[in-house]
C-alpha cells in the first residue's frame, strides 16, 4: 500500500506568510511531494522538532543489528557489507552498524549528538499505513481529529494573544492538526513548471545565437550549474526535504522564530527491491538533517529532534527482494541537547523464539515513552501534561537519559 498525506479533516484560513510573519512566532508548513514542514510559536529558547517518515522505514536496515548472530540467516542480502568495507555499514562501536547513506548521522553520532533508539513501536498493533500514522499522530489509543504536537503547543503558550500556527502548503499533518488554530497558505511558485523543463528549454534553444545565450544565463541566475543544464546532474529542487529543513532551521534558529516544527517525508514503503530503493530515501533525510542542523546555527545547542515512522518491517525477507509491513523499528533523537554517541535499546534477540508473532522485531520501547522522555526533560512539561498530550498513556513512562544534563 503506498503512503499518502492525511487530508485535513478541519478548515483552514488563508494567510499570506512573508519571512517576518515567520520570525514573528506564526506557525507555518510547506508540502510539495513527498515533503513537507510545519511550524509553531513557544516563547521558549528551546526547540523541538518531529520528523514523519511516512511508509514505515525499516529499522533494521537504517541501524543494522549486525552483532545479532541470528542476523544474517534471515535477511541475507539486506545485512549490507561489514563496517570497514567500502560502501559498507558505518560502525556505532560495536554489535550496531548505520546505514552507509547516513554519512551525516553518522558524524553527530560521533560528536555525541545523535541518539538512536531500537527497537521501538507506537501503542498499536496495526499494520495499515493510514491507522498507524493516525494513531501515531494522535498520540492515543483511540483515532483522533488532532494530534500530540498540537497539545504540546496549547501547554507552550504563543507569545501574543490572537497568533494563529500557520501552514504552509496544501496539508497540515495530523500531528499538529487540533484546537489551536491552523492557518493555510501556498508559496506563489507551487505549480511552476518541474525544473527540468527549464533544462530542457534550453537544450532545445541551444543552437539560436540569440535566444540559447540569453536562456543559458538567465538559468545560471537561477542556480543551474553547467552540469545541470549538461543533463548530468539534478537541477535545483527548493521543495526537496534537504531544502525544506535547511528553510525550517532557518526560522527555528531566528532569535523571534518558531520554536516548534512537523517535518515529513516519503518513500519509505520498501516491499520490492528494498536494498537499493532504500537508499534514496536515506540518503535526502540524511541530506535534510545535516542541513537542519547548519539552518538552525548555534540555536542546535537548545534543540532536539524526534524522527519516528509508523511501524517496522518484517525481519524476513519476502519474494520481491522487499519487507512488508512489520512492527518493531528504530526512532531517531538528535540534536544538541541530546545525550547521543551511543544506540539506546533493550535488544530482544532474533533468534527462534524471540520474534513478534514470529515476523518481526519484538519492541521493548513505546514510542510515546521517548516523546514523554524529550518533552519532559527538554520542555519541561509535567506528569499532568504528559497525560492530556498522551491521554491513555499511563503505561508508557517517560524514557530517562535521553539529553545532556
């Protein structure tokens, strides 16, 4: 089943966003493909912010559990070449190895910024895409019309009365959909033509002594390398994740900016061909967190981030060279708050015996437990507010040890 957007089940208002409606606090999404960001206001200097991976990213394969000697029988060719081997997994000191697109995780978890945490899974058990998002977004253990972001926004109150959140783009994420109020604006350049077209413009006027100069220097301007307009490389593409949380580091790392931020991104629904569809998406959120990272400039210092999925994959391996829809998997925490340079698990073994209705991860972390854990140390939001965030969540405490002292 591919991943597609959660259509927004409440009205929204039309808002012009210029760079200082941004700064002043307002919230604010882009969503153009597979990508999109949301932002809100907190008159706090910390920051937190959420990253979707819709379409359930295997966890297995982004932080390989290659210690686990039951490993290599199940998944074969998705165990990747040993740490050391070119292209192969980028050792986490040991029994863990990242994914070898995750060049830039790779260096914060060297710089102690980056904390992976395995074996994990929301409080469902459900293995359809769209009632395990919803479930996720929501936060509970019924399907909800808001999400857990939006309440942790109402317990953060906004700098002035009256200020809207705002999205930007077609689609506010359930995750901060709810009561307090969601603006809707498009960037002027939504529908302009893909880029290529404008590669392709200048291909076919290339001959024209008047016109092929004159394409060919008003493309440059516009960022078009040589390569580019050659055919040799991708054209500029502003609304590819990289990009869209270079832009939301940006106005987190405002001293009057948002404090709060939904990003997400596709591409994770790895049935057929999985070793090297993988990859791709790997590498744009590697690409995507590196450049939030230098967006948000020394404000990283005050800032984490959670990237979750919906669920995990299947520890097997089907017959399309793909995983299906499993349960356990792996979230991300980083930033510069964060207590990283080591992975965070209670590992369950995959051995006989050992797996989730003998087909995938056994979790032994709640996802919500990770959330409460960042959230309460992070924001300092108390037991009383941990629950009207999470309702129904008792179970899951707060995960200790997560951030910096």
């Amino acid at each position: 089943m591919n991943d597609l957007p959660h259509p927004s089940t409440r009205p929204t208002r039309p808002l012009r966003l210029t760079r200082r409606t941004a700064l002043l606090g307002l919230a604010g999404a882009v969503t153009v493909g597979r990508a999109s960001l949301a932002l809100a206001a907190a008159p706090t200097e910390r920051r937190f912010v959420v990253v979707i991976l819709r379409g359930a990213l295997d966890g297995m394969s982004a932080v390989v559990p290659y210690g686990d000697p039951a490993l290599a029988g199940l998944r074969g060719e998705l165990v990747g070449k040993p740490a050391g081997q070119p292209g192969g997994l980028l050792d986490l000191g040991g029994f863990y190895g990242l994914h070898p697109e995750l060049v830039g995780l790779h260096g914060l978890y060297a710089a102690g910024e980056f904390l992976p945490v395995h074996a994990v899974a929301g409080h469902y058990r459900v293995r359809s895409h769209f009632e395990a998002q919803d479930y996720m977004e929501s936060g509970a253990d019924q399907r909800l019309d808001s999400g857990w972001l939006n309440r942790v926004a109402a317990l953060i109150p906004a700098r002035g009365p009256g200020e809207p959140a705002l999205s930007v783009g077609a689609q506010v994420p359930l995750l901060l959909r709810g009561p307090t109020p969601v603006g809707s604006w498009l960037p002027p350049s939504y529908h302009s033509p893909a880029p290529d077209l404008y590669a392709r413009i200048a291909a076919l006027n290339s001959q024209d002594s008047v016109l092929g100069p004159a394409i060919v220097h008003g493309l440059r301007e516009r960022g078009f390398t040589e390569a580019v307009l050659a055919g040799t490389a991708e054209p500029p593409n502003k609304y590819a994740f990289s990009a869209l949380a270079g832009t939301a580091g940006k106005l987190l790392g405002a001293a009057d900016g948002p404090r709060l931020a939904a990003l997400e991104i596709g591409g994770w629904d790895t049935h057929v061909a999985q070793l090297g569809q993988l990859a791709y998406p790997l590498r744009q959120l590697d690409a995507g967190l590196v450049a939030l990272k230098s967006g948000m400039g020394a404000a990283w210092r005050q800032t984490v981030v959670l990237v979750m999925t919906e669920f995990g994959r299947t520890v097997r391996v089907n017959g399309t060279h793909g995983t299906d829809h499993g349960t356990g998997t792996v979230a991300f925490v980083l930033g510069g708050a964060v207590a990283g340079g080591k992975v965070r698990a209670d590992w369950p073994g995959l051995g006989a015996g050992k797996l989730f209705e003998n087909r995938d991860l056994q979790p032994t972390a709640d996802l919500r437990s990770v959330a409460k854990g960042v959230l309460a140390a992070h924001l300092g939001i108390d037991a009383s507010g941990l629950a009207r965030i999470f309702p129904g969540s008792g179970q899951a405490a707060p995960m200790g040890g997560l951030l910096r002292a």
